[in-house]
C-alpha cells in the first residue's frame, strides 16, 4: 500500500474524528473521496485518496482533520469539502507580548457567552473556535 499524507492530530480529539461505531470517519471518507487509517498511539491519521478522490481532495482532508483537532464538529468540519468554504489558523501568540496579552486578547474574541463569535456567525456565516 502507497503511504499517505500523516496529520498529527490532538490525542484527546481522536474519538470525535472517529465517532461512534466509526460514524465519523465514514462521513469524512464520503465527504472528501479519501481513506483514513488512524494510529491512535502516535496520535495520526494517515490520508491517502479513495475511489473518487485526488491530491486536492487530501489537501481538503487535511484542512477537516485539522479543524477538528482544533475543537470544530465534524459538522462544521465538512464544510470544508465546499470549495465555498476555508480554513484560516490565526496563531494569537504572534500578535501577543505575553501571556496576559495572549489572555486578553482571547477574552476580547469571546466575549461573555461567545457573543463575538455569535454575531460573526450571523453576519458573514464564519465559524471560529479559540484553543490552546
């Protein structure tokens, strides 16, 4: 077998990628025309394309997988499989000094109850997720 793109993914986020009884992945193989074997060991999964799939629906995988390592659903994630939609990574720790900028400047984009992030959603129909 032909080896695959490996994506390391969050260890804690490994059985949402899964799902139960392996529903997850399914939706994700359907989605993007790919095929995932996951070593939950190593905390990776290895994409390779599946009947139907190419390079750039891998490339797409990847940016799901990612996604949901980062703490979006599945649901959100398979948008991704849209070319209408994108997945942008903004690392806040280069725009911050220091760990108390960091701090604030994640409260500032979540607000009280996510307010931020609610009225963005209505307004321009993007997700965000704040981690680490």
């Amino acid at each position: 077998m032909s080896s695959g793109f490996i994506v390391p993914v969050d260890p804690s986020r490994l059985g949402v990628i899964i799902g139960k009884d392996g529903s997850n992945k399914r939706k994700l193989e359907q989605a993007f025309g790919v095929e995932l074997s996951i070593d939950s060991e190593r905390a990776v999964v290895t994409i390779r394309p599946g009947e139907g799939g190419t390079p750039y629906t891998v490339l797409k995988a990847k940016k799901a997988l990612e996604a949901i390592s980062l703490g979006f659903s599945v649901d959100d994630a398979l948008l991704l499989a849209d070319d209408a939609y994108d997945l942008e990574i903004v690392d806040l720790s280069e725009v911050s000094r220091n760990w108390e900028d960091l701090r604030r400047i994640k409260a500032r984009i979540i607000r009280h109850g996510g307010a931020i992030q609610e009225s963005s959603r209505g307004a321009n129909g993007c997700q965000g997720c704040c981690g680490r």
